[in-house]
C-alpha cells in the first residue's frame, strides 16, 4: 500500500499535463467525471463528456457507430440485408408479406415481388406473366398469359376495364369490388387482415406496424411487452443478459450480451459454489450450489432470486426436462427430481437412489425419457427410467475400458440417436492424463459398445454437448493447454480441433448462431468464446477473490 502512495504523485505527473488547485489538465484526453478519458473511443463519453452511446453502439472517432457491419436507423443498430424494415438502406420498408433478402425485398414460395406486394404472376389479371401486365376486358391470367375465358371470381371494374378479380385475395377488391385493403394488410380469404412476414402487428403511435418482438425492447416477446430497469429485449425476453458465467468461489453468476460479450449487471450473489446452469421456459435461469445443496431459480430480467430448495448433496449437474429439474448429486449418490411448475415454491417430488460408491458426474436423457448418469468411480453408466411418474434405476452398464492406459472415471455424458457416449478422463495414480483422451458408447438397442481415440492433443476428456450427429469434447488437460475436440458420430472421427489453452469443461451452444459455442474454463477466471471459424477468445468474467481458487464453473449461452 505504501508503494502505490508513493507511485501516486508521479502517474498523476504522467497522466496530466498538470495538476493544480483546480481541474487538472488532460495532456491529449478530456476531463470528464473527475478522470482523462479518451472521448474518441469512450462509450460513455463519445465525442463529449456525457454523451453515452446506446446498446450495440460502439464509439469510433468520437461517433456512436454500429458494430459488426450493421447500420444506424433511426437511433438503432440493424441488418440491412434482413430487416424488413431497413431493407438494403434506411427506411426502404417492403411490403406486408415480403421478406427482406440479401438487401432485396423479395417473396415466399412462387409468389413475384411486384411493387410492395406478392403476386402469382401465373394467375394474377394485372401482372399476368410479368409485373405490370395487364389483361383485358374477360381475359383471364392462366399459366402467365391472358386468355379468354369465363370469369370463376367477380368481374370488377378496374381503371376503367372490367377484369376477371380473386376476391379472396386482391387486396384492391377483398371481399367485394372496391373494397381496398389498407397499408400492411394483406386479403386474406375474402377479409384484409393486418399481417406480417416475420414478427408480429403491433399497434405503434396509433397505427397497426410490424416489430420484431424478439429484439423490440417496446413489444418484446408480445404487444406491449416493455423492458425496463436496465433490461434489453433478448430473444424475445426482457433480461439483462443472454450469456451467463458461474464464478465458484465468488458465489455469483454474472450476466453477459453474447453479441459483444460483455458483462451487464446486476449479477446473481450468495450461491455457494455455483456449479451448473440451466433455462427454464423464457424468464428464469436456475443455478445449482454445489457447497450449499441448493437449486435456486432466478429471474433473467433482474437477476433476483425467486424461489429455491434444497437438493442432494454435492450437486454436479441440473437438466431441465418439461416442468422438472433433475440434478445430478454426486454426494448423496442420487438424482433429485424437482418439480419447478410453481417456480416460486420448488420442491423435490423424488428422489433416485443409485447405489453406494457411485459418484456420479453427469447425464442426458434419450428419446425415450430415460436419463443416462455416468458413475465417476464405477466405470459405469446407469439407467433412469423416467417415463413413468417416478425414477426407476435400471441395471448398470459396464463402459468398454480396453486400452484404456489409467483410471476410466468416466465423465460428462450426452445422447446422439439414442446412444450413449461417455467422457472417460483416462486419469494417472496422481490425477494426471495418464493417455489419450476417450470416449465410451453404449447403443441400448443393439447392446453394442465401442472405445473412440481422441487422439493424443485430447487428454482429460470431460464434458460433452451434442450438436446433431456432432459430439463437442472439451479436453481439460492439465487445466493449462487444453482444446475442444468435434467429433462426427457417424463416423466416429474427429473432424476439428480447437486449441482454447487453460481447463475448458463445461461446454453450451449458441442457439441462435450456428457453429458458435462458448466453454468454461476450469482453470481460469472465465470462458473461452469460440465463433463458426475456430477462433477462440478468453474472456474474464470472475473477480479475484482474497482466499482460495477462483474458476468458472459453467456457462450458458441463451436464445
């Protein structure tokens, strides 16, 4: 502490030109809020003390700017080569039943884009053939070309020439002749109905629009659905975040935007040992302590808890199925069911004992509902069948071990058509890799098993998701240069490698962005952030803490 008093004086000479009596005098930066901040690239201080730029905005040389190549309209950051809205430019909004492709307004199966409408230009009497292609006075639009023929709608008089009209879908003569459909509604069976290609009708300033409820922070996830106290519209949710990192020894769980990465607040505080994550419908987040036994469910919107219960001892792992948690409890030797249909009042409404000396780490359930639990010391996996009103712990399967240089300890746990794979940490006398990384498969139906070399880069090989037939491995190593393996389960090869570095374990897909997943990092102070392309970035989420060992325990990403 002295040596920082002492340093004081002197980065105060370095940081300012001078410091005297008044407002000291910033040598290239502005002094805003008591500091020098550079305003060419400060988010809060963009161009001027105080000017703070709004959610996706980024400060470039002193201008808020949309990040990610999106562009600024009308005070918000969008993709002009998807949003119906902003359709290749600022304001050039498509019609109510045209979608916004690659800049272009554009339209749904066969239909043409003819103006801000969809037509048949198969069928349609005024772009028969072609946008603008009239037919005249009893001719009819038959497979593109104007035709004489007897009249199967209503003869309207249009412009002054009487045409052959689909009354149950011009939108110049719905229902009947004249009856003109107004702005965003489309004729839909004979009635003009207010509709939209993507997102919802909201009423806006008086006037039927369309919004993406999914980002619209006004009508988010329904009409009138306002985010407030912080919050942005996520996915549909107002929350305050659409990533989470688990912090152990801080006891938190922090909130973060996957689009940036970055952390928002408030976090989650009091979990002891926070061990695993998982949704529950839209709005809740629930965390298990490992240390304090306890599930807690908390609200995205504002991080609060709303409910909790005490569950098995040294719970490893939660799975939300329906209305229900299971947890996988490690000390106890058991999975907890807890039924979550009143969040507010959680309760344990089973409990499935699954033998002494079990230690199991992880599960996943098949198509079938039975939950598949891998046993740490019984070289096992053991079946949970939950199909019916309780658990019932079927017969243990021994995993195939041939080759397998030193102790199994078989880990995370995950289904890919129904059969089982299993994460085999292949761990020496001192807990160190002892030989390549493995997996172990077990095919219920046919009763065939099989042992999967990851090759020698994958050692410690622990949690498993599955993306389709692609099984994600992290392979935790020592905790100091470990990589994500992507194996392909028709073929049993390993396609890719991602070298994270540090202890990757727990493993959550992004739902919305394919290809991207972000792993926690048992060894270090966050997770690593891998996009489609391989690049890994590490990001640091947890605080130093005075006594013991801080890690991130897990990580899940959200729509």
């Amino acid at each position: 502490m002295k040596t920082l008093v002492r340093l004081l004086p002197l980065l105060c000479i370095a940081l300012l030109a001078g410091c005297d009596d008044g407002e000291p005098v910033c040598a290239s930066d502005v002094y805003c809020d008591g500091q020098c901040t550079d305003v060419g690239l400060d988010k809060t201080n963009c161009g001027g003390c105080g000017n703070v730029c709004g959610t996706g905005l980024e400060c470039v040389d002193g201008a808020c700017v949309c990040a990610g190549g999106e562009a600024l309209c009308g005070g918000s950051c969008v993709v002009v080569a998807q949003d119906e809205r902003h359709c290749g430019g600022c304001d050039n909004t498509c019609g109510t039943a045209q979608l916004c492709t690659d800049g272009a307004c554009t339209c749904t199966g066969d239909e043409t884009a003819c103006g801000t409408s969809c037509v048949d230009t198969q069928s349609d009497v005024r772009n028969c053939g072609a946008c603008g292609t009239t037919c005249g006075t009893g001719e009819i639009c038959e497979a593109g070309a104007c035709v004489t023929g007897a009249c199967t709608g209503l003869e309207c008089d249009v412009e002054g020439t009487i045409l052959c009209i689909d009354p149950m879908t011009d939108e110049d003569n719905c229902g009947a002749c004249g009856t003109i459909c107004g702005a965003g509604e489309t004729c839909t069976d004979g009635a003009c109905v207010f509709t939209c290609a993507e997102g919802i009708a909201c009423e806006v300033a008086g006037s039927m629009q369309c919004v993406d409820d999914r980002t619209d922070e006004q009508n988010c996830g329904g009409c009138g659905v306002v985010c407030g106290g912080g919050t942005s519209c996520l996915g549909g949710v107002c929350a305050v975040g659409n990533l989470y990192a688990a912090c152990f020894t801080d006891g938190s769980v922090v909130p973060l935007l996957k689009a940036t990465n970055a952390v928002t607040s408030p976090k989650a505080t009091g979990i002891d040992g926070p061990q695993s994550l998982a949704l529950y419908g839209d709005d809740l987040l629930l965390a298990i302590g490992s240390l304090d036994q306890t599930l807690y469910v908390l609200d995205r919107a504002t991080m609060r808890q709303v409910g909790s219960v005490v569950v098995g001892a040294a719970p490893n792992q939660v799975i939300v199925r329906g209305t229900k948690a299971y947890v996988v409890a490690s000390g106890s030797n058991s999975i907890s069911v807890v039924d979550l249909a009143d969040p507010a009042a959680p309760r344990v409404s089973d409990a499935v004992a699954l033998g002494e000396n079990i230690n199991p780490m992880s599960a996943a359930f098949d198509s079938a509902g039975t939950l598949w639990v891998s046993s740490w010391l019984a070289d096992v996996v053991i079946p949970v069948d939950f199909s019916g009103a309780v658990g019932v712990k079927g017969d243990a399967v021994a995993l195939e071990l041939t080759g397998v240089e030193g102790k199994a300890y078989p880990a995370g746990v995950a289904v890919v058509r129904d059969v089982v794979y299993v994460a085999l940490n292949n761990l020496d006398g001192e807990y160190a890799p002892a030989g390549n990384g493995r997996l172990g498969s077990y095919n219920p139906e046919t009763g065939a098993k099989a042992l999967i070399d990851l090759g020698s880069t994958c050692t410690n090989a622990g949690y498993l998701a599955a993306d389709g037939d692609l099984l994600y491995v992290a392979c935790t190593d020592s905790y100091w240069q470990g990589e994500v393996a992507i194996l392909d389960t028709t073929t049993g090869t390993v396609t890719n490698r991602i070298a994270t570095g540090g202890g990757p374990s727990q493993i959550s897909l992004d739902p919305t962005a394919e290809g991207r997943f972000f792993v926690a990092d048992a060894g270090g102070m966050g997770f690593f952030a891998v996009e489609a392309d391989g690049t890994a970035t590490k990001v640091d989420v947890c605080p130093v803490v005075e006594a013991g060992w801080e890690f991130n325990s897990d990580v899940l990403a959200a729509p």
